[in-house]
C-alpha cells in the first residue's frame, strides 16, 4: 500500500487539545458534570488555574487549543487573556467556549484584541431571555449583545451555540431569524444528557438544522 506523504504529514501536524484550564464557573446547568458530580452534593469542584508555565508545555506540542470546560467556563482563569496572547504570538489556532457572561462588560474588548484569530463560541441555549432557564445565573441577553460585538475585533464569525430543550425547541426558527440579522453563525446541538424520558428538559424530539427563510 503507498502512503502520500503530504497526507500523512498534514494529518500529524492536526495536533489538537481541549482543556480545562480552571475550576471556576459561576452558573449551574443542571445536566453540567459541575453540578452533577459536585456542586448537587455539596462537594468542591476539584482542580486549579493552570499555570502559565504548565500552559507552554501544552501550547509547544500541540498546533489547535480548545477552549472548552467540562467544569467550568475558560474566561474565569484569571489569566486567560494573557493566554490568548500566548497563542496569538505562537500562531497556534484557538477555539473558546463561553456562556457565563459574568465578566464585565469591559473586560471583553481587551479579551478579543488579544487574540483576533480565535474563534468564539456563546452558548446562549434558546432566545437570548429564556437561556438562563437551563444556563442558571446566565445573563443570555448581556451574552448575546456581547457576541454582537465580538464582530468588531474578531476576524472569525462568532458562533451561536444553541443546544435544544424542551422550553426552546419551538423557538429555533425565531433564533436562526436573530442570529442572521446579527451576521453571526448559528448552530445547534442535540444533547444526551437526559435522565429518562420524563426530563424536564428532554425535546420531543432532534432538531436539524433544516431551517428556511421567510
């Protein structure tokens, strides 16, 4: 059998990583390990903020950084920007997966200026006034005016992440409307966190995103 050479080479050179990058998270999705494992138990999320000299062993081997807590939301790390600079200054790719909203207002600009190539993704599950339904102390209006302006200092489309429930699943046209008025991408995702068929979050049923235009 023969090998491309080119092929095998590209396909090393996909070096691709999630982290956690911290413990800390201010909302409490009910179907979130935070609150699942922990935070329902009365139990300390575990973990630390990594270091930035633990972050440089991660960022010389690997090419794509992902962003994407599983118990906690990466902008909490209290040096996350000057991560993002890291990146920036290293070439490596970046994708960063938010939906706390908690910093405030005026830390975002600096957040996105640091790295203008990452690309970013909001987890606002519904219209942005009902998302805190299943995102607990989520602000999802304050989230999406800040996805908005994200355009701004970005050279990526900021991506809209809307996982489907049961309150938001008549509501995914409405959002799809928002989103291209807003010029921002949107996705959405299936989940299988449910517990049985009785959950109060659990649709009636997948959702594609086989939209249409009015």
């Amino acid at each position: 059998m023969q090998y491309n050479s080119d092929a095998i080479l590209t396909m090393l050179q996909r070096q691709a990583v999630n982290l956690d990058i911290t413990h800390r998270c201010p909302l409490e999705c009910p179907r979130c390990q935070r609150a699942t494992s922990f935070t329902s138990k009365g139990l300390k999320v575990p973990g630390h903020d990594m270091s930035i000299k633990e972050f440089n062993k991660i960022v010389e081997h690997f090419t794509h950084i992902n962003f994407c807590g599983q118990v906690s939301d990466p902008v909490h790390h209290p040096k996350f920007t000057e991560f993002l600079e890291l990146l920036y200054k290293n070439n490596n790719t970046v994708s960063v997966h938010h939906a706390t909203a908690a910093k405030p207002r005026k830390w975002y600009p600096k957040a996105f200026q640091a790295n203008p190539n990452a690309r970013w993704w909001f987890g606002i599950d519904g219209l942005p006034n009902e998302s805190h339904k299943y995102r607990i102390n989520q602000d999802g209006e304050k989230l999406f005016d800040i996805m908005v302006e994200a355009k701004q200092y970005l050279k990526q489309v900021p991506v809209w992440q809307y996982i489907v429930f049961k309150y938001n699943e008549d509501h995914i046209q409405e959002a799809y409307e928002m989103a291209k008025k807003a010029e921002v991408q949107f996705m959405i995702v299936n989940s299988s966190r449910w517990l049985g068929e009785n959950d109060e979050y659990k649709p009636s049923k997948e959702h594609s995103l086989s939209l249409h235009d009015d």
